[in-house]
C-alpha cells in the first residue's frame, strides 16, 4: 500500500491533477512549431516546492530541454540538501 495513504499524508489528487491540466492549457495556446518541451515534478507531501516549465523552442532542441530540466532539480535538491544541513546543526 502507498505510505502517504497508511500515514493519512494522501496529496490532493485533484490540485495535482489541475496543475497538469493547466499546463497542458498553457502547451495548447502555444504554436506547435514553438513547442520545446514542457515538464511538471510533483514532489511528495512536505517533499518540496512543485517545478513546472513550459518552454518555447522553434528549434525545438531536445539537449536544450534536458539541461533546463536537470538544472532545475539540480537547483531543488541543493535546496534541500542545504535545509537538511541546517536542521542537523540545530540539534
């Protein structure tokens, strides 16, 4: 069984599945030849903040698209590294 559900952390499902729907909103707006990708990380419940990107590319580069998306996690796991530091000096 899922163990947000056995602790009662269960995230809610439809403001998940809204920032997904939205997103797609924003990639249907856009012109397809623009199109460079779009990606969205739901962390789990107190896990970290939620990282969404839409990006426009008319040369629709998809090395371009991995160094953003591995630039933003590398960004929010630095963040919680430095977070975890901090709480292990307060104890």
């Amino acid at each position: 069984m899922n163990q947000s559900l056995i602790e009662g952390t269960e995230p809610d499902v439809k403001q998940l599945a809204q920032r997904l729907r939205a997103l797609a909103d924003k990639i249907e707006l856009n012109d397809p030849a623009a199109f460079g990708g779009a990606f969205i990380i739901l962390p789990p419940p107190n896990g970290g903040d939620v990282i969404e990107t839409l990006i426009l590319d008319g040369q629709q580069d998809a090395a371009q698209f991995y160094i953003l998306l591995n630039g933003r996690i590398t960004k929010a796991i630095e963040g919680l590294d430095s977070s975890r530091t901090q709480q292990a000096f307060r104890r």
